[in-house]
C-alpha cells in the first residue's frame, strides 16, 4: 500500500514528525520532490534532527530511505546529512538514490544567489540553494542526469557544451567568474565517487516491493500554495509539491496511491515572499513566532524568521482539495494554549464581495481576511492521548476548523516529540 504525507499550505506545517511517526509501520520511504531548499525537523530518542534530503523515516532500521528521480539531488548535502545522523547515533540507513534522479551542481547556487542579486528588491526571497537553476536546466535538457556519470565520453562532451552555454551569462548578465569545462569535469566524478554506493533502478525497486505487498511512504517537501501550476505563481518553488506527483518524482502508477494524509497547522507559518492573507505583523506576531513549532518559527534549512498568522480556512481547504486529501494532521495545536481568544481566517474579502474559494494571485494580493474569534481553551494540552481528554473549546476549535475545511482531522500533534500525538 502506498501513502504519501503532503503540507497543505506553504510548507512548514510539521510534516517531518508525522513522516517519522508513520515510518514505523512503512517498509520504503521515498522523498519525490524538491531539494535540500527546506528541511523537516523531527525529535526522537536520537535526537533533534534538521533533515534536508534524507527522507523522515531514515531513523527505522527496518526501513529503506529512497531519493525518486524527482527530486534536486544535492549529493555533497546528501553524503554530509548520512555522515550527520550517524555521527549522532542513528544506525547506518538503507539507501537508494534513483539512477534518473538529476545532479544540483555549484554552478546551480551560484546563479541563484547571482539572479537574487541582480532581482535586488523584487527577488523571490530564494533559499539559494539552486533550486531554480537546476529544474530550468533539467526542463532544458542540459541537466545531468546520475546514470550520465557513467558514460565517459558524453560527460567530457556536455561539461563543454554546458560551460559554453553559462558562461554566456556570466560574463554578459551577472559579470562574474566563467565555468572552466575541465573543472566542471572533476566535479561530476567526485560526485560520481560519493554517490556510487547508493544508485539503482528505483522504479523497479518500488515495482517489486508492490508486487510483495510492502507499505511505502511518499514525502513529500514544502505545501500546495508553493506547486509551480496551483500555488500563488511566481511565488512558488520549481517542483510539484502534490501527492499526484508522487507517482512520477517516484516512478510508481498512480492508482497506487490509497491515502494522502494532508498536514496542517492549527496556526499559519510561511518562509520566503508571496501572498500571506491571514498574516500577523508586531508584537502578536512575535509572541506566536517564539511559541510556535519546537523552540519558535524558525526555517530548518535557512534558520529565517517564518511569517506567522492565524489559521486559513481559505486556503487550507483549498490545499487539502488539491492533495486529493483522505485524512488531515492537524499539528502544533498546543502552541495556541496561551490566547484567550483564537481568531480564524474563514474568509477573504475581495473588491467588496467575500469569497471561501482561493483566487489566483493577483486578486490574492487584494484579498483582506475575514476573522472569526472562537474561544480558546488557556491552558497547555501537551501529555494529553485522547480526543475526550482535550478540553472542551480545545475540540470545538478542531470540529469548527474541520467543517469549514471539508476534510476530516484524523490526527492530532500537540507537542515535538514522536508519542506526542491523538489519534481520532
């Protein structure tokens, strides 16, 4: 059986506990998207983790940790993470890295920082990390692509044609250092010494665990509003951030997909620029920043500020439809304890008229929030198992959200750590 745990909204909404949670009972965890450009931070009795490639359920024994063909594949942050984990404990993980998964090369996050650069102002508040690049040259046809790193003769061939075509750039646009073709060589064998160990044919490794009826976890990285097609475009990452996209950053059919467990905060958070409707600014913004997440909002991979708001039922159920939701995560709940009163973003206002459905971005950009202000519970529900022992106001905030969204919350995180959790 195959289940993927997506985010619903921009990312951030603690989908690394819950991948850590369901991996104990998954044979193959596969992370199908995206790059080392945001982390998931998980506790467990190793540790506190901040994990960018590797996917969550790297901590099980039991389990194979795989890297789909659709993911940036960063293979010095990759190698450095494995060496990380181990240096703290963990047992050495099982590892497969798809044989077409494609190569983030220095070069990527040098155009990334240089274009930042040269947007000055109007840039996309980018993590650098050459997202960007890399997936405009996969699309391109000039990324390289890992079974490449076994033909000799076509990578001497295409790290000439590659440098000759950026260096157009660097010089003309950015007017920095050229690429040395030689140099670009000896980069990709390096890579292909590191990464060597781990290659396969990953789509025929998940092929025959189906067959034998093995359970695999698709993760995946950051939240619908950050999909290249249906997120607030051009405020978006390069990669499909949806559960359908599982079947092909993985290589598996889509039918195969039974559950898409959509997480959620029970607050909004957001790093990096784009629409943010039910925003907070000041001091009430700050106060829930350092409450929030474990040890405040704070970007795993850039250590940022995050953006903070109140939840959005707007775009949370907008979200959710988008993944194909069956089942919602509804997580950091027990970062709300301390308000009286908890307002909720249940509509946008838009040239007068109020609308629940998410618009595209330039009427976003208009959009004003309409709250409602429900009762909070004022005290801390950390340690608590069951949804009956949830006080009163406590669950009428989680019914209240769950009908505005349309999905039911079947899970519920209140606090860091892996037996922090209330099954519904």
């Amino acid at each position: 059986m195959v289940k993927a745990v997506v985010g619903a909204n921009w990312g951030d909404e603690g989908k690394g506990k819950i991948t850590d949670m369901l991996g104990k009972e998954s044979d193959i965890i596969v992370r199908f998207q995206g790059g080392a450009n945001a982390g998931h931070t998980i506790v467990n009795n190793y540790g506190k983790f901040a994990l960018h490639t590797l996917p969550s359920g790297v901590f099980y024994s039991h389990t194979t940790s795989v890297i789909g063909n659709g993911v940036a594949l960063d293979i010095p942050r990759l190698c450095g993470e494995i060496r990380s984990i181990v240096e703290q404990g963990v047992p050495s993980p099982k590892i497969l890295v798809s044989d077409r998964a494609q190569i983030v090369m220095s070069y990527h996050k040098l155009f990334d920082a240089y274009e930042e650069e040269r947007l000055g102002g109007k840039s996309f508040g980018s993590t650098k990390s050459g997202i960007a690049p890399f997936y405009s040259d996969k699309f391109a046809k000039i990324g390289f692509q890992i079974s490449e790193l076994y033909d000799d003769a076509l990578l001497k061939e295409k790290s000439a044609r590659v440098a000759e075509q950026k260096n157009v750039f660097l010089e003309h646009l950015y007017h920095k250092p050229l690429i040395d073709p030689d140099a670009l060589y000896q980069e990709l064998m390096e890579y292909k010494e590191m990464i060597d160990p781990y290659v396969g044919d990953v789509s025929l490794f998940l092929h025959r665990a189906l067959k034998e009826g093995k359970n695999i976890l698709l993760e995946g990285q950051l939240g619908s509003l950050k999909d290249p097609d249906h997120g607030i475009y051009p405020m978006v990452t390069s990669s499909s951030t949806l559960a359908a996209y599982g079947a092909i950053g993985a290589g598996i059919p889509p039918y195969e997909i039974k559950q898409v467990i959509t997480v959620c905060k029970a607050y909004s958070s957001a790093v990096g620029a784009g629409a943010f409707v039910s925003e907070l600014f000041g001091d009430e913004a700050e106060e829930l920043r350092n409450r929030g997440g474990d040890g405040g909002e704070y970007g795993a991979t850039t250590g940022r500020p995050r953006r903070v708001g109140w939840f959005d039922c707007v775009a949370s159920k907008y979200g959710c439809r988008m993944q194909g939701t069956t089942d919602v995560a509804f997580t950091v709940l027990d970062v709300l304890g301390y308000l009286k009163e908890i307002p909720v973003c249940v509509g946008y206002e838009i040239q007068g008229e109020v609308t629940t459905d998410f618009p595209v971005t330039h009427l976003l950009d208009q959009a004003k929030p309409v709250l409602k202000k429900l009762p909070g519970w004022n005290c801390d529900i950390r340690g608590i198992r069951t949804y009956e022992e949830l006080p009163e106001n406590c669950r009428k905030y989680i019914e209240f959200v769950e009908e505005q969204i349309g999905y039911p919350i079947r899970m519920i995180s209140n606090g860091p750590g892996r037996e922090d959790i209330i099954y519904r």
